[in-house]
C-alpha cells in the first residue's frame, strides 16, 4: 500500500546532510526506507539507547545499526541511563528520556557539523501532544509543527517532521507491504507513562463516546487555530513591548487588554527557550504588571522574571 505524496521527501535537497531519529520502532524504520529510496545518501542515523529496557533495548540498538548498515548510512549510537538521571533530577522518565535524547541529538550534531534532525512523528502522535498540552493547560490549542527549531542541549536544531499527516496504521501497513520489519517497543503498553495512556485509554474512550474518530477532530481544532495564531503574532509585533535591550516595558505591556498582555509575555518567554510554559506560568508572570506585587517569578528551566526600573527581565539562576 503506497503512502500518500509527501512534499518534504520530493522538495528537500537530497544531497544536504541530515541526522535522523531512529528508535527501530516502525515509524523511524519507515523513515528511514523512504529516505532511502527518494535518494537520500548524507543521512546520519542516530540511535540512543534508553537503558531501559534491558536487553531489549541491546536488541533495538543492533537493529538500527544493522538496518543503517543495510542503507549504505553511518549510525550513531549512545547510551543512558535514564531511570538514574530521573532520580537525580526528580524529573519523570519521560522527561528524563526527552532531555537525554536532546543531549545526545546535541552531540551528534556538533560531531557531524549538522543543525538539521530528521523526526518520525506522525499524525497519532500530533493528536497525542494536542492532547497533552491541554490537559497540562498549556496556551491555546497546540501541537507540532512540520518544520520547528528546537533547543536541544544548548543547541539550535532545525527539526522536521515529514510524516506529521501520516496515520499511524498506514505506515505499519507500508512497511509489512514490503516485508520490512520493526522492533517493537513493550514499554508502550505500560500504563506508567502519560503518552501510553492517553494513547491506549484515553483517545479510544473519546472516540468510543463521541462516535468519530478523537485523534482527528484534534488535529483539525488546532489546524483550525493557526490562522488565529498568525494574527495574534502580528498584533504581538505591533505591540512593539520590547526595549532596545530586548526587556520587556512595563509601561506599554500595562496598556494593553489582558489577553494581550498573556499573548507578549508568552511569546518573550517562548522566544527566549524557557521550558514547559503553561497558562498558570503565562498568568504568574502577568502578575508582576502589578507594582504591589513580589518582583520576581520563579520559571522552569531555573529562570527568573523580575521586575526592576519598569522592565521585565529575565535571568538565569548559576
């Protein structure tokens, strides 16, 4: 079964070097393949181990090393030790997991002189954080884009998603067409994980009481508020709320409506890559607009909002 026509496989430089994201999961396998056969050859595989999955994940590493190999692609493999680093840093596994990936994509793209990760997100995917993000009460509906930069371990990365319109099944049903195999991940099952629940209980219950399909009223909603988004950028770049010293000035934020307000600091915030922003820290940072108030707001990421001589700036904690 053909996959529908991608634009980002047909457009994209086919000579530029790119790092990929490759777990052995099915969806980084048929990444891979489809690099492969639309001619891609500077393509770095890159493959993290999680330890924790014992010898499992030994498996998956010998795999992709094995497929890489197949393609005629150099791999790179590393390890972590995750459950370790979530003790230490209190964070959850999944966090934890994250943050070692971005490390290692980090290092790979210094060794390799690459700024540009290939990613095998896919539509389920897509709906999954569309959903996350509300329930975390993050601003707006919000989800991934197709092409973003991230900063992954202090690192700008130029991540691009081409599968993000995919379904999940068609890329199952593409790869056993052609008798391609996959590893299969058990810990995705496990209900220890948000993602694992929000995929195997939540999205089928909303689709079993809604009668439709869940994963794509979601991402239609937030298709839907891009266009919303785009004008709330520009009246943010109208608003002009920044300083020559790029702080933000208390004087013109306090101007303007409340939602605008949310809209600018969110958006300095953002831009100024602190983590996990959510409405409630949008909303803490408001508070600082008023004069009676306590001057700093603490932020993920160890950051600091504080108001002084009527700007916004922010810091960070050594």
């Amino acid at each position: 079964m053909p996959l529908p026509d991608i634009a980002w496989f047909r457009d994209a430089p086919k000579r530029r070097r790119y790092l990929a994201g490759i777990s052995g999961g099915a969806d980084s396998v048929a990444l891979l393949y489809h690099l492969h056969r639309h001619g891609f050859r500077d393509i770095v595989v890159c493959h993290l181990d999680h330890g924790l999955r014992g010898k499992a994940s030994t498996g998956d590493a010998r795999f992709v090393q094995k497929l890489a190999g197949k393609l005629g692609y150099p791999c790179e493999s590393g390890k972590a030790k995750v459950e370790s680093l979530a003790k230490e840093n209190g964070h959850s596994l999944e966090t934890s997991a994250r943050e070692a990936r971005h490390a290692f994509f980090a290092i790979c793209s210094r060794k390799y002189r690459c700024p540009r990760l290939l990613l095998a997100h896919h539509f389920d995917d897509q709906a999954e954080t569309i959903l996350w993000n509300l329930l975390r009460g993050s601003r707006g509906l919000s989800g991934m884009k197709e092409v973003q930069t991230l900063l992954m371990g202090g690192r700008p990365m130029e991540c691009i998603r081409p599968f993000l319109g995919v379904r999940r099944d068609r890329l199952r049903e593409w790869l056993a067409s052609y008798d391609h195999g996959w590893r299969e991940d058990a810990t995705n099952a496990e209900p220890f994980a948000v993602r694992n629940r929000l995929r195997n209980e939540v999205l089928p219950l909303l689709a079993e009481i809604a009668k439709r399909d869940a994963s794509e009223s979601l991402v239609r909603a937030v298709e839907a508020s891009v266009e919303a988004k785009s004008i709330e950028a520009w009246a943010v770049k109208q608003a002009d709320v920044l300083d020559p010293q790029g702080r933000l000035h208390l004087p013109k934020l306090r101007s303007l409506p409340p939602a605008m307000q949310s809209a600018c600091i969110y958006d300095f915030l953002r831009s100024s890559a602190v983590p996990d922003l959510s409405r409630e820290t949008v909303g803490r940072c408001r508070g600082l607009l008023d004069s009676a108030a306590a001057p700093a707001v603490n932020l993920p990421g160890d950051h600091v909002l504080r108001r002084r001589a009527g700007r916004l700036l922010l810091e960070k904690l050594p």
